[in-house]
C-alpha cells in the first residue's frame, strides 16, 4: 500500500508541477510533449531573439561567453553577438521510451539471469547451496529468526551480498532473486511482504561494496589528479547505510543485535573490511584497478569450477540442472518487466516535469539563506536521483564532474554518494515483483531512512577528507 501511494503520489504530483509551468511559463510550451514522446538530451526549442531583448544579466553573459545558462534555460549567440538561440535540453525520456528502456533492461538481464540460476541450480543439486547455509547460519538464524536452521535461502543471501561486496551488480541480482524465491516458499501471505524479506532486501539495498570500481573508472576517465581518493568515504559511508539499514529493520523487528554471536560476525566482517582497507590503501591506482578485476572475476570463476566439480563429484547431470535453473531465470526476467515498467515511468514524470530541479533550486536557496556552506548542495543531485534511478545518478555525477571539476568538492561528494547506497526503489519493484508481492510494509520507509543515513555520512566524510 505504501508503495502504491508513493507511485500515485509521484505521477500525480508531476503532472500538476508540468500543468502549471504550462500555463504560466512560455518556454514550457512543449513540456506534455517531453513528457510523453520526449528523448534525453533532446534540445527543446523556445525562441530565437536579437540579444538586445534580452534581460541585462544575459546580455552581459553573453558579451563574455557564446553560453549562458539561467534557470535551467539555455542561452547562445551567434558569431557576431547579435541572435540569441533560446532553449533547454530534456532531462530523460518521457514515458514511452522509458517504458521502451524498462523492457530493454529485462531482455539485457535475461542472459545474465540463465547464466547465473543455471550455475546456481547445478549446486543446489550438487549441496552447495546448503553448505552455505550452515556456513552462515549461526549469523542469519539471528538476523532471521523466522527461517528454519540450514534454510537454502541463507546459501543464496550469502552469494548475493558477497557479489555486492565485491562490486558484482550482473551476479548480485541473480542470487538476490534467488533468495527472494527461496524467502517466498516461508512467507505465509502470498502477496504480503515477511519480516526475513523486508530484512534481506533492506541490508541488500544498503549496497556494501568494498571497491566501487566503476566510479574510480570514471573518475579517470574525467582526469581526475587521484581517482581513487574517493575508496575510503565510499566504503565507509556504504558500511553506515548498512549498519543503519540493520538496526532500522532490527529495532522494528524487536530483533536483539547485541547477541554475542551477531557481535562477533559483525565485529569478524568489519575487522577483514579494515584489513582489506589497509592493503588496498597501499596500492595505486592501477594496481588497485588490477588488483580488482583480478578478485571480482577471478571469484566468478572459481564459483563456477567449484560448482562443476561439485556436480561431478555428486554424480548429477550438470548440464540438465545447469538448463533447468536457466529456463527459471528467463521467466523470471518476463515477470519482473509490469513491475519495472510501473516504477521507471513514474520516476520518468518526476523527471521531465521539472520536479526535481524545483527540489534542488529549493535546497540551494535554503542553504543559501542560512549562511552554510553551500558546495555541498551542487553534489546531492546524484543523492536524490540514486534511490530512483542507477544510471540517472551515474549521469548526474558526470555532469557534475564536468561542470565543476573532477577533483572539485562538489564532484567527489558526488562519487561517495553513488557509492554509499543502492537504487531503492528500482531494487524494490524487481525483487518484490519476482515473487509477487502487493504489500511491502514498511520496506520503502526502512529503505529510505538507510539512504538518509548514507547520504549524511557522504557529506560529512567528503568535509573531512576533502575540506
């Protein structure tokens, strides 16, 4: 139910914000198109002007620069300072090809969901998986005291947050839907969220990952002086979220954290964190982009060869469970596409309509008028779009990069931030919708308060590693 009100709350409030730019702002003549037919990165047309009608602040811009940008609106003369071209570029696809992307999304899963259920189905057979769960079952039959001692779905939770940890986002989703399906067989309302789900997917949205590969690539990329200065906040702010997710989810739960044995994993996990921090830390920039590309796939491999062997050596048919679990990934991939669809719709109005350039304006403003530092509020764009959109957040923090600098305050608050959390609500729609599940409880309010967590930690470690 909350999700349903979160989903109509967002489609209704986009249409009264575009409604009314409408009506009262003349560049805005074409917004129901952008929101419906409209493309990313399209430029939309308002007007062409001689630059003496301009207002004195865009005169003056213009005489030094070709460029200006004033409320979201573009500003460029020609050669001889003469004409003024007037026109804003689209945020994101309107509704139709976002609905387009969302299927895009879950025909590029289907291969990754065959090749990673097939595997798993080989060592569910072969008592992989179940020799995970009594690995991991002193710590999860705490965390998850409604799942039976040695359940598979601890087996299937371990691989899911390892692959996070290890940054492996095409493993990461397999296992977690896996895990869903197993959590689904306990749960006993079909269409209800259970307290192991909300729990598992709360502590899975958190996002731990120890390299965030990905953003150190772009960095780079973006000629950033040390691409990686960003490693340590990154991990710590994602184990916050973490934390913060588990004693969120616990305390509603009436779930005792301070149980020796939860202390202790809890204490064992942070203890090999910071011990892989003090290596990594060592190495530069190369050697860490090697160094991780060695671990993450290197980890897929040696999955796959334990998980053969193992078939072997149990005297399964390998290759039929490996196609057996591959056809359950590929039905999996077609059901979650309605749920998807829903979600990256809204999210798409939210977007177009202007929405959340009226969230950030506001926020400048009001930190503005309380004498704060405000450079901080040039990198929360990526912060309030990750929990809607993964690539969307990604975008935003090259744009940031580009426009301010790669090693600027701004820029590398943006990278901890996309670090420091998972896509809440894209999380939510592909896991709940795999299984079926209607009501999710208080999953979202968990979630978002964990990502609330994770984005003040962001901004106050980047004050005090970066000034």
């Amino acid at each position: 139910m909350v999700l349903s009100r979160i989903w109509s709350a967002f489609i209704i409030v986009a249409i009264l914000v575009a409604s009314i730019k409408y009506l009262f702002f003349p560049a805005y003549g074409d917004i129901y198109n952008d929101m419906v037919v409209g493309k990313g990165g399209d430029t939309v047309q308002i007007a062409q002007q001689p630059l003496a009608s301009m207002t004195p602040t865009v005169q003056e811009a213009l005489k030094k620069t070709d460029l200006y940008e004033e409320q979201h609106i573009s500003y460029k003369t020609d050669s001889l300072k003469q004409n003024v071209q007037v026109y804003r570029v689209q945020a994101t696809d309107g509704v139709i090809g976002t609905s387009e992307t969302a299927v895009k999304i879950c025909i590029g899963l289907i291969g990754i969901m065959t090749l990673f259920m097939g595997f798993m189905s080989i060592a569910e057979k072969a008592g992989g998986i179940n020799l995970l769960s009594r690995m991991i079952q002193p710590f999860f039959s705490r965390l998850f005291p409604e799942v039976p001692k040695n359940h598979p779905s601890f087996g299937h939770m371990m691989l899911n947050f390892s692959a996070n940890l290890l940054g492996l986002d095409n493993a990461a989703t397999p296992f977690g839907l896996k895990a869903m399906e197993s959590l689904q067989t306990l749960n006993p309302s079909a269409e209800r969220a259970s307290n192991a789900q909300i729990m598992f997917l709360c502590l899975h949205a958190s996002g731990l990952t120890l390299i965030p590969v990905s953003i150190i690539a772009i960095r780079a990329s973006m000629n950033a002086q040390n691409p990686t200065d960003i490693f340590l906040p990154c991990l710590i702010a994602t184990f916050a979220a973490t934390m913060a997710a588990m004693i969120i989810v616990s305390v509603k739960q009436r779930i005792n954290l301070f149980q020796p044995v939860i202390l202790a994993y809890i204490g064992g996990i942070s203890a090999v964190i910071a011990a892989l921090v003090v290596f990594l830390l060592r190495l530069n920039q190369s050697e860490l982009a090697s160094f991780s590309k060695v671990l993450s796939n290197g980890i897929i491999l040696l999955i796959f060869f334990a998980i053969v062997l193992g078939g072997i050596y149990k005297k399964i048919n390998v290759f039929d469970a490996f196609i057996e679990g591959a056809k359950e990934g590929f039905w999996t991939c077609v059901k979650i596409i309605p749920y998807l669809v829903g979600m990256l719709i809204a999210i798409s109005m939210l977007r177009t309509s202007g929405v959340f350039e009226g969230i950030i304006d506001g926020m400048k403003w009001l930190a503005a008028a309380a004498g704060t530092d405000t450079r901080f509020v040039d990198g929360l764009p990526t912060a309030l779009i990750k929990p809607l959109s993964g690539s969307g957040a990604r975008g935003m923090m090259v744009d940031t990069m580009a426009t301010f600098g790669a090693d600027s305050f701004p820029s590398r608050l943006a990278g901890i931030l996309q670090g420091s959390s998972d896509t809440t609500f894209y999380v939510i729609a592909v896991y709940y919708g795999a299984v079926n599940i209607r009501n999710t409880r208080y999953t979202v309010g968990a979630m978002l308060l964990a990502d609330l967590v994770g984005i003040t930690t962001s901004v106050i470690l980047a004050y005090m590693f970066f000034g």
